[in-house]
C-alpha cells in the first residue's frame, strides 16, 4: 500500500469516527430511532440476501442442466452455503443469547 493511500484511510478513518462521536455526543438521535433504523435495515439486508440466495441457486441449476456443469456446481453450492449463512445465522445468534441469558 502507498503512503498517500494509507493516509487518505487514515483521514477517512478518523472523520467517520468524528462523526460517531458527534452523533452519540450531541444526542441527536434517539435510541429508539437506532433501534427502528437498525431493525428496518436488517430486514432489507435480509431480504436482499434471500433474494441472492434464490438467484444463485437457480443459476447454478440452470448453468449445470445446460452443461457448464463444473461452474454450475460452484454457483449452486454458493447458493446453498448463502442460504445456511443468511437463514441460519439469526437462529444460531438467537440460540447463543438465550444460552448465556442475553436480550438480542
């Protein structure tokens, strides 16, 4: 990495936590309002996911009955390793906190 690159991190670095820190210290948002903004892009997140999982597997279905079947076997074993990591992750998170006794 050049110097130049590493500095303009830096910079960038620095003024995204400035603004972090703005934001909780000067109070301008409330904590109800993270909590409705962070749950409403989760659910776009999710959605998002779901729909590359079912892109991916169907490409993958389509790329392996029409012959390409070594790269049709990758996009179709992406899909499903998307699906176990986009539909299972939540559970397992949930899973976890009610083992050690956390609100999530």
């Amino acid at each position: 990495m050049t110097k130049r690159s590493y500095k303009l991190q830096n910079i960038i670095l620095l003024t995204l936590i400035s603004a972090a820190l703005i934001l909780i210290l000067t109070s301008t948002a409330e904590a109800r309002d993270l909590v409705e903004a962070m749950t409403s892009a989760q659910t776009l997140l999710n959605r998002i996911g779901i729909a590359a999982i079912s892109i991916g597997i169907t490409v993958g279905g389509i790329m392996y009955a029409l012959g390409a079947a070594m790269m049709g076997r990758m996009v179709l074993i992406s899909g499903f390793i998307g699906a176990c990591a986009i539909l299972g992750a939540p559970a397992i998170i949930s899973l976890v906190a009610k083992i050690f006794g956390m609100s999530v």
